[in-house]
C-alpha cells in the first residue's frame, strides 16, 4: 500500500499507551513541529470564504503537559497539541498503513 500524511484524527483513535509508544519509537520530541492533515485538511483558516486566504499548516508538538498560552489549539491527545501557524515548517508525518500503530516515517516538508 502506499503512503498518505498522518491525520491528526488517526491518533484521536489510538490509546494513550499507543501514542507513548508511537511517540518514542519515531523519536517525537518536545519543541520540534511535525505537519499533519486534521479531518482532510492541509491548513486552517479563520477566512476560508476569502479567494486569497493562505491559511495556517496544521501541526503538532508533543506538549506533556499543557500547550503554551500563544498556540491555536485545535485539538489535543496523550500529550500532542495540534495547533496551525502560518510558516509552520516541519517534517510532514506520514503513514504506511491503515494502522498508526505501525511504525510510520517522518518526510520532509514540502
């Protein structure tokens, strides 16, 4: 099968003790911006009506306790924040599979 970008969905359905593993095994650490798709999407935007609107890349950052107080926090789970910003340049996540579980790859941005 091929490879798709992460939705931040697929981890909203893993267990908590699923996500530590993921977390460790991909080496996701704290400060470090990973790009996911979030229900579909590659951005956010608070004007999606406007022609012109660029909008935010969704991304998350492995925040074990709470996200700081200047993050657009669209969701959280076992201590991933997903948030968006604009020029957020990460490593886009991927996965090889339907299972998340599965040890996925980390791809450049593009």
């Amino acid at each position: 099968e091929g490879t798709r970008l992460l939705d931040f969905n697929d981890l909203l359905w893993m267990k908590e003790e699923d996500v530590e593993t993921l977390k460790n095994d991909l080496g996701i650490i704290q400060d470090t911006t990973y790009n996911v798709t979030y229900k579909g999407e590659r951005t956010y935007s608070e004007n999606s009506y406007e022609e012109n609107s660029d909008g935010r890349l969704y991304n998350f950052n492995r925040h074990d306790e709470t996200a700081p107080t200047n993050w657009l926090v669209h969701s959280s789970h076992a201590g991933l924040t997903l948030g968006s910003w604009k020029g957020a340049y990460g490593k886009w996540l991927c996965a090889t599979s339907e299972s998340t579980t599965r040890r996925d790859c980390l791809g450049e941005n593009q």
